[in-house]
C-alpha cells in the first residue's frame, strides 16, 4: 500500500516543520520498506501529537489507514488531511456507552481492510497514557483484529519514546491536551522562538516485527496479549517525565 504523490508532498513539509521542535529518530525502518507484506501496526499513544510524527514519517515509506476518534474529523483540515490517508471514524470509547458492540464492528472493518491488502494502524490502549508507561488493561479491539488475522498479515509493533512531559501529553495536568489550542499553542512558540531557534525535544521511534509473539500470546485471550503488548511497549522500563522548555530563553523546566 503506497501513499500518493500528493500526500507524499504534504508528508515531507509536515516533517520538514515539526523537525523544529522534534529531532525524530527511527530505527527498524527496513520493515517499512517491504511494501508487498500488508501490514498492521500496533504503537504506543503518550501524546496526541504523535500520531501526527508518525504519520509525517511514516508516509516516507508507504501509508497506513488510521483508526481517529470522531473529534477530529470536525476539525477543519485536520478532516481534509484524515479523508486523504482514509482515516476510519471512531467514536470516542471513553465516552461512548455503545463500547462492546462499537469496538466489535471496528474490529471487522479492520479486519476486512487488512484482507483487501490494505495497511492499518490502531492503538492497543485507545487513549492516551496517564503514565510514562502504557497500560491497555482489559481493552479488547486488538486482539479481536489479530485473532482474525488474514493469512500473511504481518504485525509491527511501534514504540514511541521521548513524548511523555510535552504539552501534548496527559503529564502535566492528566487531561487530554485540547487539540487547537494546543495546535494554535504550537505555532505560537513557533514565531516566539524565531522559528529555527526554538528547543527540540528527542523522540525515537522503533519498528519491529511481532508477527510470531502475537500470534503466540492471541490464543491465550485478550489478557494474554494485552499484558504481551504492554511488557514490548514498557521494554525499556517506565519513562521518566521530561517538561522540556519552549523557549530558548527559558531553564529546561517546561512552561
């Protein structure tokens, strides 16, 4: 599954423009490369800003359909570029009370998407991290999806690391950053920092391939994998909070 010519476009000046802030390192990108093997990636969520990262750096190497919360898609552009990159609508299952029987039909979406060869990426947790680790608990859209798994699915676990602390994440306040003005926040320290002097923060993403563990763990039920999945993401042990500044002028201590 390639990204088109145009999305690859806006990819690259995405990138181009959170490499202000971000210095994004990747590692096991030689899986992105195989574009036969329909894939179904499975990250980490510590801020809402990394879907965003991973999208920019993913489409480098092909495209991937995203599972986004409802929400977003009222936000203008935000619902232009998720129609581009096919995003599916979600509802909010933090507060949806339709929450079995939603997740039960996302999960067959999923799963006839990956049969047509299509790519998909969702999030195990379905919400952000309230820690600097990731907890899935009970949540049962994933493992639905991979013991449905069409033959010669691969599964690649992304761990996202470097998030936890910035003003995007749960860190601070244990909220969920309100998008736009978070968004609007952004651009503002943006132009306050003369826009190629403004602090980065370092976040690496790693790719690997989970293909045979989750099929191994899948048989044992949703716990099973569950705890499975938090042991890869967690791998590296609990992350240590970092509010790092947004103005070159400031100590490293966050606004």
């Amino acid at each position: 599954m390639k990204a088109s010519k145009g999305v690859k476009c806006i990819a690259c000046c995405y990138r181009r423009i959170l490499s202000l802030r971000y210095q994004v390192t990747l590692k096991g990108t030689d899986l992105l490369s195989e574009f036969s093997t329909t894939t179904l990636f499975l990250p980490n969520h510590q801020a809402v800003v990394d879907p965003q990262i991973l999208f920019a750096y993913l489409l480098k190497y092909t495209c991937a359909a995203p599972l986004v919360t409802e929400a977003y898609f009222r936000i203008p552009v935000v619902a232009q570029v998720l129609r581009l990159v096919h995003a599916v609508k979600v509802p909010d299952l933090e507060k949806s009370r339709r929450g079995v029987e939603v997740v039960s039909r996302l999960s067959e979406q999923v799963v006839e998407s990956l049969r047509q060869g299509n790519n998909v990426l969702i999030y195990p947790a379905g919400q952000l991290t309230s820690h600097g680790y990731e907890y899935i608990g009970n949540k049962q859209g994933t493992w639905q999806v991979c013991s449905q798994l069409p033959p010669d699915t691969r599964v690649v676990g992304v761990r996202i690391r470097g998030l936890w602390g910035s003003m995007w994440s749960k860190a601070r306040t244990g909220r969920t950053p309100d998008f736009l003005v978070t968004y609007l926040k952004g651009i503002f320290y943006m132009f306050v920092n003369g826009i190629f002097f403004m602090p980065r923060r370092s976040v690496t993403i790693s790719f690997y391939d989970i293909t045979s563990d989750v099929i191994n763990h899948v048989s044992g039920g949703r716990k099973e994998l569950n705890h499975y999945l938090e042991e890869f993401y967690n791998a590296e042990g609990e992350e240590t909070v970092s509010f790092l500044r947004h103005g070159w002028w400031q100590k490293n201590r966050g606004i």
